[in-house]
C-alpha cells in the first residue's frame, strides 16, 4: 500500500509546479499523513484535491487507512531547501552546530543562505553607540535548525 500512496501522492503533487513533497508518514494504524508546502504557501483547495486523489485510488476494502493532507504548521522548522525561497525578506533563526543566528533572509542560492540584521555597536571613536548592519553566509550543510519567526 505504500508504494501505491507514495505515487497518488507524486502524481496529485505534479499537477501543480508550485507545490512539493515535505513529508509523508505511515503509523501502525494505517494513518497516512501527507505534508506538502507551496512556492508561495498551499491553500486548502490544493490539500482537499490531493487528499481525493489519493482516496478515490485506494480501496477501503482492501485495506482501512486514514488519510490527512495537510501544509506545514507555521512554527515547523524549514526542512527542504526549496522552502527557503517563500521566506525572503522574513526573519529566521538558524542554529548551526555553533552558532545561532536571527535576521532577515536576504538571498539564497544554490549552497548558501544570506541572513541580514542590524546591531547596536560602540562607535569606533568617541563614546556612544551606532547602528550597524550584519550579514552572515551561511552554508545549507552548516544549517541543524530554521525556523521563521513569528512577529506580531
């Protein structure tokens, strides 16, 4: 049955270009969890037509299954690199195994992120303070965690 789930999935997932394969998990209990992410996010029609198209493949009478279909929750970490690009120009925090950053994303390209934000630093003659801007490359191989953070 997995096998057969895996291309339902693929194959409601190539009907629209902007919409990629995050996740997809088997339990036990024959629950089926799909998550699928967009270029520009998912909206409920694309998680229903995909959820009909896996079920009206498969028979329950053959075999009983739970289906969900479902876009990643807004506090999820950022697992695939094709997700980065909807979040341009948002606020991420990444750890890397050193490090934690938090800035704006600001580019991407094929083996690294830029992440930018300003900073508050002694001014380098006389007394006061100064706002500075930093960026920082960071490689996706560096990257254990992203998340975007949630700004109200």
């Amino acid at each position: 049955m997995k096998e057969k789930v895996i291309k339902l999935v693929n194959e409601a997932i190539e009907v629209n270009d902007a919409l990629f394969l995050i996740d997809l998990k088997f339990s036990e209990n024959n629950s089926i969890k799909v998550v699928v992410d967009g270029d520009s996010g998912v909206v409920l029609s694309e998680c229903i037509r995909i959820s009909r198209h896996v079920e009206h493949n498969l028979d329950r009478e053959e075999e009983d299954f739970s289906l969900e279909v479902t876009s990643p929750n807004v506090t999820d970490p950022i697992i695939k690199k094709r997700q980065y690009n909807k979040n341009i120009n948002r606020t991420l925090k990444i750890n890397t195994e050193s490090e934690k950053f938090e800035g704006k994303l600001i580019e991407i390209n094929e083996n690294n992120i830029t992440l930018q934000w300003k900073a508050r630093e002694p001014k380098p003659i006389g007394k006061g303070k100064v706002t500075v801007v930093n960026e920082q490359l960071i490689p996706f191989d560096d990257i254990k965690q992203a998340k975007v953070k949630i700004t109200f």
